[in-house]
C-alpha cells in the first residue's frame, strides 16, 4: 500500500483499526463481523468525503507523491514497440527527459516526457525530472522527427521546472524553452500534450504547447511553483498551501480557464493506488483525443494550434484618457 | 514634446504623466550606481544615461527609448488603450496596477507601435521595468503579439526591447500561456519571412528569456544587462556554489554563444539602422534576386 498522506489520515486510521481487527479475529477466534462491516462502511463513507473534498495543496501532494506513475510507467502501459532514442546533437542526453518512437494501438507514434526518479538513486541519475537545455533539445529533436515521418506526438508533462543551474544558464535554458514553443506552434503533426504529475512553468510549457492539453485530476500546472509563490508574495516559502490556492493551479481550475481541454479523472485517491486502471482511463482520453486530430491535415492543426493561442488572455480596453482623468 | 506628439497622433492616446521619467535621475545630481561618480542629470541625458566615467547604463523608460532612438516625430502607438484584469482575483493585484499606472505614466508594461530608425520604418514593442517590474500578463503579450501581427501584414520588421522580470504572477496560468501565445505567432511571422531583432535590457529574464526574447533573428542586448532564465538566487541555493559576479550578463551570454552581440547604447541608433537597411535591397541593380 502507498504511504498515506496527511490529509489522509483518518482513512489510515480506520485501515489500521481494520486490519488489526481482523487480526484478533484470527487469533482469538472471536467473531467480530459485525464490528468489522460497520468499520468497513465508515471507511467508504471517510474516503469518498476525504477526496471529494480535496484542497488543492493535497492534490499537490497527490501530484508529488513518490509512486505516482511517471512517464516511464504510462508509456509500458499506453504504448507499444517503445524504442528510447537519446540525445540532443549538440551537448548530450538528460535523463530528465525521455522520448521515442513507439505504437499507439498500431499507430506510429512520437513520445516525450519529463521523468523524475522513482527513488533517491533514480532522482540523482534524472535530476529530480528537471530538464537541462539539452533535454528541451532532445525534445524538439525528436518532434522535429515525428514531422518528418508525419506521426502524432504525445506529450507527458511532470516537472518541479527546467533545471536552475549554472550549467543550463550558460547553454541557454531560456533559448531552448523559447525554441520549443516556436517550433511546436508550427508543427504540422497533431500533438496531444498529457500533465501528469507536476507542471511548473516554461519547463512544462516547454514540451506543452498541442492541440489537445490533457490534465490529470490531481496534477497541477502553474506559472510558478507554490513554494515559489510563496516566497515572492510573503518572503515564506511555507505558505506554499496558501498560494497553492491564490494560484488557481488545480486541473478544475485550468479547465475553468479554458487553457486545459479535458480533465482525466483519477482512481480513488490518486494514480498511485493503482496505476494499471489509471493508464486504462488515460487511454480511453487519448484514443479519444488521437481519432479526432488525425482527420486533420498539417495546414489545418497548425491553423487551429494558433488561433486557440492567439486567443488566450483577458483583458479590456478603457475609453479616452484615464490617467488624466485621475 | 513627445507628449503633444502622443495627443496628436491618435485621439484615445495615453499621455504620459509628467512623472513618466523614471530612470531619469531626479534632482539635479546623479550618482553612478556602479562607480558613485556624480554626474550632472543634464549631461546623464546628453550621454543618453550611460555613466561616462564606467560604461554604467542606467535603465531607461520606453518613452525615453523611443526618443533616444527614433526619428522626431515617427512614433506612432499602438492599443494604447488595452488594460489588465484580474482572472485569478488575485488579492490587491487592481490596486497595485493602480499605482503602477500612475507611477510610470503607463497603461502597461510594454509599449508598441511604429517609428523610423534613420528613415527605415519598423513596428516596435518596448518594456518598461517600471510598470510590475515589466512582468508580462494578458495584455502584454496581447500587445506584442498584435505588433507583431501589424509588422507582418505591413510587411514590415520588429524589434522588441525586452525590460522584464517574467511572466506576471498575478495573472496565473494566463501569463505562461503569453510566452506560447508571442512565440506561435513569431514563428507564423518568421515563416512570412519577416525580420525580428530582439534587443535586450535590463533585466530580461524567467518567461521572457524563455519565450519572444531569445528568439529573434539577432539577439543584442545592452551592456551589463541581466539576462536568465533562473534567478541567481534559486540557482545558487540549488547547486550550493557562489556564482561569479558576470553570473548571467550580457557579456557572459555573449562568451557563451547566446547572443550576436552586446551593442552600447551610443551605437544602438547607427547599429539597428545599419541591419534593417541591409535588410533592404541596395547597391546595384545587378544584386537584385527577384
Ligand atoms: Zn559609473
């Protein structure tokens, strides 16, 4: 069983109090069903008002939680053939991204994502799934290649940001993220984009921009990170839970905002409790999303990749002088 | 002067207070920031706020930029009238436009519209740090993109001082998507054909850096201006190391391959001249393509 979270506390405590019960039912002999069905009940009763009432910082929480799927774990499930292809051309391979060429129910098919380790040892070797500039580059590489070959791409966003480091400032972290939203706006393939876990900023933007945003129910997407927020609107990183919820950052909230086209529904309590089923539901969403996009030729996605951009931002007009009014 | 030339040109015009002159010294005196030389605010006007004695530039309204580099009288502005909301409602973000507004003279953190450089025409968009710290939300990529749209249907190039310290917080996932929504219609107008110079101040970083800023054709920037994607301060906790002093400035972009070239502000006029009349036809007829 996946470690409990703190929310979801009571529903541990009740686990708990089951299992020891059905102990002492086996070891005594005593027959406590009664006792045991009625536990059971409040159980089912506390997970479903534990997690339809969700703040968004449990599911950011649920989104960083250590066996989450990643990456990795949806492409064994989703896909077939899947041959890792590494390495950006210019500098080298980050292992903070991954992608290839793989089949999507007998479709040819281009795969991307952001991948963090599933363990301390894996997280060094992939630098806690923070992409270097040469991993944005890997990515555009690869996309580039799906153009030529006129296969879908598919997207899998799950990072804390693109690394902050010395070395990817000096390869230009910006350049390689700016690059990739220029040239995935122009690609003449569909592209299904998928946040599955975290996505922070232009280092999820940057391997983000399709024709399709899916976004699982408990993952978050923000233009920075709460703990960021935090830091910068109340110089305390530890109100990360309160700009968690000033920063509309939540799958409902970006559906709201039109900026997300679906969002997947998740397994009770998260994708961890089972990730098999949840590659099942993301599957019905994809296939969904793919059928369609592929009626349309290059020239079309384009178009309607732009406009749906273009039309992104709210604002008003304000009528003569207002400053001199003042 | 630039003020009358505002209120002529287009009815529903914005003018610019008289407070406008931020990153004009106030007073009469100046001291250099960077070598504490005190300069005359006059002279400081003259040199077009570079300290003579160290190279110092010091940061520049858009309204001053216009005038140190467009032709009298060429500037005419664009969507003057757009202004921000707040999706997110955000706690005291209306409040704090407010203030901005009345502190830079701006409706917003970029200000876009067409001039002439040496008599070559070219639609402009030009940040001011002044304005939330020239963040950009909604309306300032909306501003951007529609002069880049204007420069693409008028065949026409752009260039876009970028003075930024990102996306706009207060506007959420709205400010990231303007980093996708500039850099969509950039490529449309690259595939057009059309000539983009990006020309960075300071400070240029986090979602500018990472969207129109490092896009363009030529990417100069001034001296010594910041430019980034990360926060010095976030890159330090992360590797736990200090950063050397020329961390993430022009120059060290330049040593780094990010940049073609880092142009002081007395050759800004001549050296953007000299790129967009290259790329215009010349010399003789025998030179001609098409
Ligand atoms: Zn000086």
């Amino acid at each position: 069983m996946a470690p409990g979270l703190e929310f979801e506390k009571p529903i541990n405590e009740l686990k708990a109090k089951i299992k020891e019960l059905n102990q002492f039912m086996d070891e005594k002999g005593i027959d406590l069903t009664d006792e045991l069905n009625h536990l059971k009940k409040r159980l089912d009763e506390v997970e479903k008002d534990t997690y339809s009432h969700m703040t968004p910082w449990d599911r950011v929480q649920i989104a960083r939680h250590m066996e989450r799927p990643t990456t990795l774990d949806y492409i064994s499930f989703l896909f077939t053939d899947f041959i890792e292809c590494h390495g950006d051309r210019l500098y080298g391979d980050d292992a903070a991204m991954v992608g290839g060429i793989a089949r999507y129910r007998g479709l040819p098919v281009t795969i991307i994502g952001e991948q963090r380790g599933r363990d301390t040892k894996e997280n060094l070797k992939r630098n806690f799934g923070m992409p270097q500039p040469e991993g944005y580059r890997k990515a555009l590489r690869l996309m580039k290649q799906a153009e030529k070959f006129n296969r879908p791409i598919v997207t899998f966003i799950d990072t804390k940001g693109a690394f902050p480091g010395k070395t990817a400032e000096e390869r230009g972290q910006g350049e390689a993220i700016a690059r990739n939203l220029l040239e995935m706006a122009g690609l003449k393939v569909p592209i299904v984009c998928i946040v599955i876990g975290e996505g922070a900023s232009g280092g999820a933007l940057a391997i983000g921009v399709g024709d399709q945003i899916l976004m699982l129910e408990n993952s978050w997407y923000s233009v920075i990170s709460p703990e960021s927020a935090a830091a910068l609107l109340w110089k305390d990183a530890s109100q990360a839970e309160r700009a968690a919820q000033t920063m509309k950052i939540t799958a409902p909230d970006l559906k709201e905002f039109g900026i997300v086209d679906k969002v997947i529904p998740e397994v009770l309590g998260g994708a961890h409790h089972d990730p098999k089923t949840q590659a099942n539901i993301i599957d019905e969403y994809l296939k969904d999303a793919l059928s369609s996009l592929i009626q349309l030729n290059g020239d079309e996605l384009v178009h309607r990749r732009l406009e749906k951009y273009r039309a992104i931002g709210d604002y008003s007009l304000v009528k003569g002088n207002i400053l001199s009014e003042k | 002067m630039l003020k009358d030339f505002f209120i002529k040109k287009k009815k529903y015009a914005t003018v610019p207070s008289t407070k406008s002159k931020i990153g004009v010294p106030e007073g009469i005196m100046k001291k250099c920031p960077s070598c504490k030389k005190i300069m005359y605010a006059k002279e400081l006007q003259k040199y077009l706020y570079v300290c003579q004695s160290c190279g110092y530039h010091y940061p520049v309204s858009a309204f001053e930029r216009i005038e140190m580099l467009l032709d009298p009288e060429s500037f005419i502005p664009f969507d003057q009238d757009l202004v921000s909301k707040n999706p997110l409602d955000f706690p005291n973000y209306l409040e704090k436009l407010e203030k901005d507004k009345e502190k830079s003279g701006l409706n917003e953190a970029v200000v876009t519209g067409k001039g002439k450089i040496e008599g070559y025409e070219t639609a402009l968009a030009i940040m001011d740090s002044n304005f939330r710290m020239g963040s950009m939300g909604s309306v300032v990529g909306e501003k951007i993109t529609r002069a880049i749209e204007y420069a693409m249907d008028h065949r026409l190039p752009i260039i876009i001082f970028s003075a930024s310290g990102g996306a706009r917080m207060q506007e959420g996932i709205l400010s990231l998507m303007q980093m996708a929504k500039t850099s969509a219609v950039l490529k449309q107008f690259s595939l057009a054909g059309g000539l983009f110079i990006s020309y960075m101040t300071h400070p240029t970083t986090g979602g500018v850096t990472a969207s129109f800023a490092s896009l363009g054709d030529y990417n100069f920037a001034e001296p010594g201006a910041l430019i980034g994607f990360a926060g010095r301060r976030i890159i330090e906790q992360t590797i736990r190391e200090e950063l050397p002093d020329d961390f993430q400035k022009a120059e060290f972009l330049l040593e780094h391959g990010q940049l073609d070239k880092v142009i002081p502000r007395s050759k800004m006029k001549e050296t953007l001249a000299t790129v967009l009349s290259i790329h215009t036809k010349g010399g003789d007829e025998q030179w001609h393509r098409d």
